[in-house]
C-alpha cells in the first residue's frame, strides 16, 4: 500500500473517543485548521449542511454548568428521533463498549449510582477545553445529517492527526431545547451532537480501553 494509506490507517487505528481531557486550551489556528480540513468531506451537491458553534475559555465553562442542569433536571428532547432500540449485533456491541468503560474507571456492574456518575460526565464533556455544536439545516432532511455525520468523523480524524483528542456526543443533542436556548441557534437549524476535544489526559482511567470493530465478514457482501 502507499505511504498515505498507512499513516491514513496509523490514525484510524489511533484515534479513539476520548473521555478524560486537560484543561490546556487548542490554538485557535489549530481548530481552524482542523475544521477546513474536515469540510472537504464529501457531500450531497456539495451542500456543506454542516455549521458548527465552537467555544473557548469560559463559554465552555458556562455551558458546562447549563448542560450539566438541563440533564439532571429535564426530559431529554433531541431534535431528531432517537434510536427507538438496539437489538442484536447491536446491543451487543453497545453493551461490551459500556461494559469496558466501567471497567476501565472502577465502576462495578449494578452500581447504579456509580454507572449514573459516569453517564453525567457526558454532560460535563469530560472536563474538554472545547465543544463543538453540530447542526445540519432541517430542510435537507436525514441526507443533511448524513453529510455532517461525515464532516464530524472527518473532524475527529483530522483532530487526531493534529495532536487533539476528541469525542463526538450524541448525549447533548437530547437536550436540543437548552443548548438551542444557550446558543440561540434558529429553528431551521437542528442539532446533531457535539464534539468535545481537546489534549488527552493519558493518566485517566477512562482513555485506557479501546473498542473493536466488527470483522469484514459482518461487513462486506461479495457478489461475483
């Protein structure tokens, strides 16, 4: 394979969702960067559905506080329809995911108050310098979202290969009424998630698993 493959694959195989962050803040050019280099992303007509609302110092602190309230006191009410369940391969693999986060920060299984704790750092972005808020334009409909599910996974990538850690939540995006509110983004405009990021702090518990992915078998169908 070429030299761009493998440092490509070097990153995939890099990156991971981090969930314990240092306070050091990213250089504005640095996200900058990051952010031109994910919005080559391929995309339906070369629409760009994708904006995102970035926050630095204390603006992220104070939606840290809003985000952390609004999911301790209010019923979730995502903009889009949330998964209406996991099943099979699924839950499977949603569950071993879980299962080696709480195994990775002590949290032993039906420990509910533990399990909770460690849910509410969602909402706490994992102590990250930044967040980005993802929205796609409503009117584009689920091929909108699609494309900006490329431009954040692009993002992550790019971060990565930029020294920057991340993790793209789809936890905030269930409480579209009070980040829509903190932000004031118009209604035409619906959100998708968030991307927390920022410098790893390889000393916490949480970034010290990774996930698998499923075999090509499961993924590919060969017709010949």
């Amino acid at each position: 394979m070429t030299d761009e493959f493998n440092a490509f694959n070097t990153l995939m195989h890099r990156r991971h969702s981090c969930r314990g962050f240092r306070p050091d803040p990213v250089p504005r050019a640095v996200i900058e960067q990051i952010t031109t280099a994910a919005s080559r992303v391929p995309n339906w007509c070369n629409s760009q559905p994708w904006q995102v609302i970035i926050t630095e110092g204390a603006q992220t602190g104070k939606f840290r506080d809003t985000i952390t309230e609004a999911a301790s006191t209010l019923p979730p009410v995502p903009d889009m329809e949330w998964p209406a369940h996991y099943t099979g391969v699924y839950q499977d693999r949603r569950r071993t995911c879980g299962l080696q986060l709480y195994d990775a920060v002590g949290v032993t299984r039906g420990d509910r108050t533990a399990s909770g704790k460690q849910m509410m750092e969602n909402y706490r972005l994992f102590g990250a310098p930044h967040v980005a808020i993802v929205t796609t334009e409503a009117d584009l409909g689920p091929y909108g979202a699609m494309d900006c599910g490329g431009f954040v996974a692009t993002f992550t990538i790019a971060a990565e290969a930029a020294g920057v850690a991340s993790i793209a939540q789809a936890a905030i995006a269930a409480f579209a009424p009070t980040v829509r509110t903190f932000f004031g983004i118009p209604e035409n405009r619906q959100i998708l998630c968030a991307i927390s990021f920022g410098y790893e702090d390889t000393e916490h518990p949480a970034n010290g698993f990774r996930t698998e992915r499923a075999d090509l078998s499961e993924v590919i169908d060969w017709r010949s």
